[in-house]
C-alpha cells in the first residue's frame, strides 16, 4: 500500500486556534473576562526566541491578552521566583508559561513547582500531573493533548486500541499514557531499555515517537495499518548546496507512510498542534478562575 493519509496537523491546529477564539470571544461578551497569557523567558536561546514569538502572535490573534517577560541570561533564581509570585497574584493573567529549558544557575523544577496550578498552562506542575493521572481534572500538557486530538481525527474512538508510546519523558511520553489511557487505549509505554523495540512497536494500532532521534523507526517496525503520530524534531546536517539541514521526525516517513495507514508529517504534524494546545489550555484556565466549566 502506497499513501498513507497523510494527517494535516497544521489544519487541525488551525481549526483548533479558531474554536478557541469562538470560546475567548463568548468569555469577554458573557462574563467580561479576557485570557490573558504570560511568557517568561530568560536568557537568548534562538531556538525558544522564535517559538516564543510565535506564541505571542497567535495567542493575539485568537483575541487574547499576550504579555511577555525577557529576562537576562544571568537572572537569579530568587528574581524569577519572585516575578513568579508576581504574576500568580495578577488577575489579568491566567496562564503562566516560563519558557525551557532555563539557564544552569535556575533550578527548572522549582521554578514549575512555583508556577499556581490553576495558571500552569504547561500542564507541568506535580499537581496537575497528579489530577490527570488520577482523572481529577488538571491541565494535561500541550503536546500530548494535540497528537491525541491528531490520532481521534483518524479514529475518533481510541477504545480498545493498543498503543505504543516510544520515548518516557515528563513533557511527553508520561503524559501522553495517561490521556491514552484516559481514552481507553491499551498502553505500552517503551524506552531506551525496552528489549527488541521494534517487536514492540510492531504491536501497535497506534504508534506514537518522542524519542528525539532522526528516523530511527523504520517502516519495518510499523504495523500494517497503524496510524502513526510523530513528535520528533530533529535537524538533519545541512547537505551540499542547503543552507541548514532538514527537519525531520523519530519516524523514517517514507518508509512508513508504505505500511502505516495514516501518518503525521514533520514539520507540520505535532508540531502546531503544540501552541494550538496552549492556547485552549489558557481559555479553560481563565474559565476555572472565574468557576465555569472547561470547554471541550
Ligand atoms: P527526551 O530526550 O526528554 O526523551 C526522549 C525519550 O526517548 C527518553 O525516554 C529516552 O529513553 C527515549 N529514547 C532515547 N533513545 C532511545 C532509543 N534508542 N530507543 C528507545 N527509546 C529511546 O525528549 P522529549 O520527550 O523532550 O522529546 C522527544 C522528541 O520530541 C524530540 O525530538 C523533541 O524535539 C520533540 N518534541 C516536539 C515537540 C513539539 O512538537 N512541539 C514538543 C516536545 C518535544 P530513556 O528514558 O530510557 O533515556
């Protein structure tokens, strides 16, 4: 089978980014309330530069307060944690996202465990990783709440199906087995030690990469008909004659889209999905301060 369908993240997220302005629109005509979202980013990593404009452009497009906090690369772990403070008093600000990674000198986890809960539209702090471990509601990390939404446009119910997670991270993989689970899916989730990894992977209806490494899932280890959700954004060496490498994900693509049924491109699978994700996290924080119901 040739061609795969090819799972178009940048439309999904498009159409996610406009349900969210319906939903900050009604906020300010019902109750008056506009969403607003903080960034903070400390030091010049041009990486977390250009992500974070982005952020700010599509967070103001989709009629949102958008305010930012650049802090010089030297800042003290004491300054942060006080602009920290400062901003979870502030009730024009209901997400609060403190841009990583930090400089050596900041130590991550106590700055995230600083962050209000009810404002931790990363989804990061022990508290809402609890929640939605427990079901207890909480805010589920962005990138994983968009390769859920990406898998349920190719099959809206996840029940029953047998899912392979590669890669353990806290902003990933972890996170990601749970809103699985939450979805009734069969989870497995494999790492660095996971024994024969494509024996593993072979397993799956749906097979999902986080692991950080380029095409390292080869066609052969994809299931006849899986979908498959590929998170990795990894830079290739630049060619002769290209002037920066090529993005590509965990997942060899070509030799997957032969066997899989459906697949996320990369660039232009997860990847959007991620701040379109932020943004409906900060509309259903700014809902939960003001005691509404989050949207779905
Ligand atoms: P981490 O480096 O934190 O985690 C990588 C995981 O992959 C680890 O659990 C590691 O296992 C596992 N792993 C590494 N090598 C192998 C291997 N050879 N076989 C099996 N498992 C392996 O990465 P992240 O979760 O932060 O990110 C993963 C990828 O997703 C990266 O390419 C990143 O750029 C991308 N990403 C994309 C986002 C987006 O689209 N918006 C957002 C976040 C990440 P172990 O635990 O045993 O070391």
């Amino acid at each position: 089978m040739s061609g795969a369908q090819i799972i178009d993240g940048k439309q999904v997220a498009q159409q996610v980014r406009g349900r969210v302005a319906e939903e900050v629109a009604a906020l300010k005509r019902d109750h008056g309330v506009t969403p607003g979202l903080t960034v903070v980013l400390v030091g010049e990593n041009p990486a977390s530069q250009v992500y974070v404009r982005n952020k700010s452009r599509q967070t103001e497009a989709a009629g949102m307060v958008s305010t930012m906090h650049k802090l010089p690369a030297e800042t003290s772990e004491a300054d942060l944690l006080a602009l920290v403070a400062d901003l979870n008093e502030d009730p024009s600000v209901h997400g609060i996202l403190v841009q990583l990674p930090l400089p050596e000198q900041i130590d991550e986890t106590r700055v995230i465990e600083a962050i209000s809960p009810a404002k931790d539209v990363d989804g990061f702090h022990p508290e809402n990783v609890g929640r939605v471990a427990t079901g207890a509601g909480g805010i589920a990390p962005c990138t994983p709440l968009g390769c859920v939404i990406l898998a349920k446009t190719v099959q809206p119910d996840l029940t029953g199906m047998e899912a392979v997670i590669v890669g353990r991270s806290n902003i990933v993989g972890k996170p990601l087995a749970q809103l699985l689970l939450k979805e009734n899916c069969t989870v497995t989730i494999a790492h660095s030690r996971t024994r024969d990894l494509p024996e593993v992977t072979r397993r799956a209806d749906l097979l999902l990469a986080a692991v950080g490494r380029a095409e390292m899932v080869r066609g052969d280890w994809v299931k006849p008909g899986a979908t498959v959700i590929d998170v990795g954004i990894n830079r290739l060496e630049p060619q002769p004659g290209e002037e920066k490498g090529r993005l590509v994900g965990d997942v060899a693509f070509e030799e997957a889209r032969e066997v899989a049924s459906a697949i996320t491109p990369v660039p232009g699978g997860v990847g959007p999905m991620t701040i379109a994700c932020l943004l409906a996290n900060t509309v259903n924080a700014a809902r939960a301060i003001n005691g509404l119901e989050p949207v779905a």
